[in-house]
C-alpha cells in the first residue's frame, strides 16, 4: 500500500488531495471551500452569492463552480489561461494580466480534470498570498531587529547625538580659552600704556610749581 504523508498545512493538504483526486466530489468542494475560501464561507448560506454556489454545487456543475469561486474569493485575480496539453489541463491565474505572460508572476496549476486544475490554481494563489505575507512579516523583524541593533538607525541617531553634543562642547572649551586669551592679553599690556601716561602726570605737576 502506497503511504502518502498528510501535511500539517490545510492548503498542502489540499494540494494533495486534488492532485490524488480523479475527479471532483462534493466533499472535496466542501473542504476547499472551508479551508480556502473564507468570503464563501462568511456568507453562511444566505444571499444571491451562497444561492449561486449551492445551486451549481447541488447540479454538479463543477466547472462552473470552480469559475465562480474564483470571481468571488479573488477579487483583482482572473483567469489568465486555460490550455489542454499532454492529457492535463494547465490553469494561470494573474492580478497583472496586462503584463507579458513570461514576465507575469501568475499562480499555475494543472490537473486532468479541467475543475480541479481550477480549484487547485485557487489554492496556489492562497499560497502565494500567505508566502508573501510571511516575507514580509521576516522583513518587518528584521527591520525592528536591526532598530535595536548597534548598526542599526536608532544606534546611529544615538551615536551621531552623542558626537554632535561632544563636538559642542570642544568649540565651547575652545571659545573660553580664546576669551581667557584675550583677558590675559589685555591684563598683560595695559601697564605700557598706563606707565607713560603717569609719569607724564608726573611731570606736569612738577613744571608747574613756582
């Protein structure tokens, strides 16, 4: 007997049952719906919406289900291609369909069930959303990380006030030293300049006496 793990991961685990699958059934609908479509899943069977999917989902209308669950639970996403090739059918889903197909970062998937490889192409979009929010959730810790790292920004606005506050202090030790410069200058060569000016005091009071 061929053992197949199951993964932990809900979406891997559908990966894995719609790859196995031959075809649909309700009972693989039902799960991908629980475990992948959650606006589906808000409308608890009430509204045009949840009329709509019960319908094809009691004609087994399967396709046509797989289509409209990927107009409801991806808005922004559509359906890029659809082509048969070597017995499979490969299904793209895109958010940018007007880029050129090679530079589109599409979500793909293939099955020999045409409404599998759609649902599957849904599901490969949940995965892509949650590896992106997952990047960028690794960013944003790095990010808070490197802030309290010693290269980070707030370890360099915190070095750059201290050699800011350290280069203030030099100038303000280096203008009291001009200032203590200057007074020592003056005190210095006053005396010259008051000497003269005494004994010319001096000699003025000794030619006035009679």
């Amino acid at each position: 007997m061929l053992f197949v793990p199951i993964p932990d991961d809900p979406l891997e685990h559908l990966a894995a049952r719609l790859r196995l699958a031959e075809n649909p059934t309700a009972d693989l609908v039902g799960a991908i719906v629980a475990a992948a479509c959650p606006r589906s899943r808000m409308l608890n069977g009430t509204g045009a919406a949840a009329g709509r999917l019960e319908t094809l989902t009691k004609s087994a209308a399967w396709t046509d289900l797989a289509l409209a669950l990927i107009g409801f639970e991806l808005p922004g996403w559509s359906l890029r291609r659809m082509v048969f090739e070597d017995g499979a059918w490969l299904c793209s889903l895109s958010s940018q369909p007007g880029l050129p197909l090679e530079l589109d970062d599409t979500a793909d998937a293939s099955h020999e069930s045409l409404p599998l490889a759609l649902l599957a192409a849904l599901i490969e979009v949940r995965r892509k959303k949650r590896r992106s929010g997952k990047r960028a959730e690794r960013g944003r810790t790095a990010c808070r990380a490197a802030g309290r790292s010693e290269f980070g920004p707030r370890a360099m606005l915190r070095q750059f006030r201290l050699t800011f506050e350290s280069a203030l202090r030099i100038v303000a030790a280096i203008a009291f030293c001009a200032m203590l410069a200057a007074i020592f200058w003056r005190a210095a060569t006053m005396p010259a300049y008051v000497a003269p000016m005494k004994s010319q005091t001096v000699s003025s009071r000794f030619h006035m006496q009679p």
